[in-house]
C-alpha cells in the first residue's frame, strides 16, 4: 500500500493513509487527502485563496479517476465551490457523464449539495491587484507603491512566474493492489478568462490503468496537453519502463516538442513539468526538467518527502 503526491501533497498522502486504514475506499481518501489542500489558503494555486483569472475570478478545474473501475470525473472553470475534487468524485459516483464545465458544472454542484461562497481570500485579491498594477503599469494603472506588504507580495508573484507550477496531485495503490488518482488546481495565475489546462484532462494531468500504474503531471499545462504525459507514462510502464525510466521519456518527449518561443539561450524548455509515477508492482518516481522539486510519500515507512530527478543538469 503506498501514497505518493506533488510537493504540496504530503499532508494529504498522510491523511488517506489514515483513512485507507479505516477501511475508506482508496479514491475516496485520496480525495479527502486533497480536500486538505484545497482548504488551505496559504496553497495560492488550489482551491480556497487560488490565484484568480485576469479578471480576478477564481475557477478551479480537479479531476478523479479509479483503477478498479477505469471512470472518471472532471470537473473544468468551476466557480464558488472551494472542493472541485469532490464535485469530480460526485459526477463519477452519480452520473454517466465524464466532465462537466462552466455553468453546466456549476448547476451540477449546487443540485448535489454543495455550498457555495467566495473563493477569492484576501492574500490572493491583494495579489492579483499587486500583478495588475505590476504587469499593467503605465497603461491602465499607476504602479504599486513601494510597502514592506507589498515588496513581500512582489516576492510571492515571483516565485509564481520563476516556478509556476501549481495545482496538487494525489495518487495511491490500496492492499488490493487497486490504483486511483486525483488532481486538482486553480489553474495558471492570472489565466487568460476561458483557458483549460492539463489537470482535467485524462491523460494528461492524470492517468490511470489499472494493469499498468498510474501517473499525475503538474507544471506547464500546454506542454502536458500536447504530450499527453500522463497517458504516456503509463502505456511506457505497461511496457516494462520502471517509474523512473517511463517518467524521464515522456519529459524527453516534451522537451523535443518545445516550440521555439519556449526554448532557452541553450536550446532547452525554459518551461517547468513535473511527473509523479506510480507502477503495479509497488514502485514510484517523481522527475522534473529542472529543479529541486519533491515528491510526497506516505506508506509503511511513513511520511516523507524525497527529490525529484530533473532532466537538466543545473548548470
């Protein structure tokens, strides 16, 4: 039995631990591990307080999918409703359909129970007006003034655009030997309104056969999108690649396929993905292009983060 998850994930791993010990169905507590993420308001790129839309709208996309049943449920721009992953487990348990988007989602959460409420916390709104008042000077706004506040958010937007790789991704493998994942995200900061990255979409934000393993991208949702990464990385799994090995050829695969507007002075995606990869028989791997980035684990060792293996050497 093992958890594994993005870096942000290992409370989350830690919890369906727990829950999966109670005998909790395995996509139900990974859900449940992930509710805890996106309730965290100080985690600006899922769920309560993500990072909004370039209209300051937040709108959250999660998606779930079982091993054992090879369903799914996905959820695409949900709005006022902070547990998108468990509006995708609700649509997977409840209905025949395999995503919902917009207002179609949005009805479908409120006639299954769920609250509503503003999902825009005070960090993130203060964010997003810094970054308007940054990106947009001289245009439309004066330029923000210089406050301790707001040098410390400068900071926070940063980061954002140095390493904008968000969103959190949760997978497992119950004693059965059943696999399930999910991922959920407030998508890219400041988001061009309408835009849908990789977390929703099966194969690639995540992906899962039940044979084979299972594997989860975060990073640079375009790239993910166009590689279908976590489809890949499974079917090369289902081949015999190790976790590792499956995770490095599909980072390979992206890389080549950088157009060149996305290529650095060296001829390298300047773009960051991460991959989290989970094998049948137990194995895992977390690999990145760049970085020190971690991945979560939970099993009979514990709790623990270890690095990824990046792609790029760091020099």
């Amino acid at each position: 039995m093992k958890l594994i998850a993005s870096h942000n994930g290992l409370e989350a791993t830690r919890l369906a631990w727990e829950k999966i010990q109670q005998s909790v169905n395995l996509l139900e507590a990974i859900v449940d591990g992930v509710k805890l993420v996106e309730d965290d308001p100080d985690e600006v790129t899922v769920g309560y307080g993500g990072l909004p839309d370039e209209h300051g709208e937040v709108t959250l996309d999660a998606a779930v999918m079982d091993g054992r049943t090879h369903r799914g449920g996905s959820i695409i721009g949900l709005r006022e409703v902070r547990h998108v992953s468990q509006v995708a487990l609700c649509l997977m348990q409840q209905s025949r359909r395999v995503m919902l988007q917009g207002e179609g989602a949005y009805e479908f959460a409120r006639a299954a129970g769920f609250t509503t409420e503003n999902l825009l916390s005070e960090k993130s709104r203060k964010l997003w007006r810094l970054w308007k008042r940054t990106y947009q000077a001289n245009v439309e706004w004066l330029p923000a003034a210089d406050t301790e506040e707001n040098r410390r958010l400068h900071k926070i937007l940063g980061e954002m655009y140095r390493h904008p790789a968000g969103t959190v991704h949760v997978a497992g493998q119950d004693a059965e030997k059943d696999l399930a994942c999910c991922t959920s995200t407030s998508g890219h900061c400041f988001k061009t309104k309408g835009r849908v990255g990789d977390t929703p979409i099966f194969g690639a934000g995540l992906y899962v056969d039940n044979d084979y393993g299972t594997c989860g991208s975060i990073g640079h949702g375009e790239a993910n999108l166009l590689n279908c990464s976590s489809f890949h990385a499974v079917q090369l799994m289902g081949q015999g690649l190790s976790p590792r090995d499956a995770g490095m050829a599909v980072l390979k695969q992206a890389a080549k396929h950088a157009p060149p507007f996305e290529l650095d002075d060296r001829g390298r995606a300047n773009f960051d993905l991460q991959l989290f990869l989970l094998a049948k028989d137990g194995t895992h791997a977390g690999v990145c292009l760049r970085g020190d980035w971690k991945i979560a684990i939970s099993d009979e060792n514990g709790s623990r983060l270890e690095a990824c293996e990046p792609l790029y050497d760091p020099a």
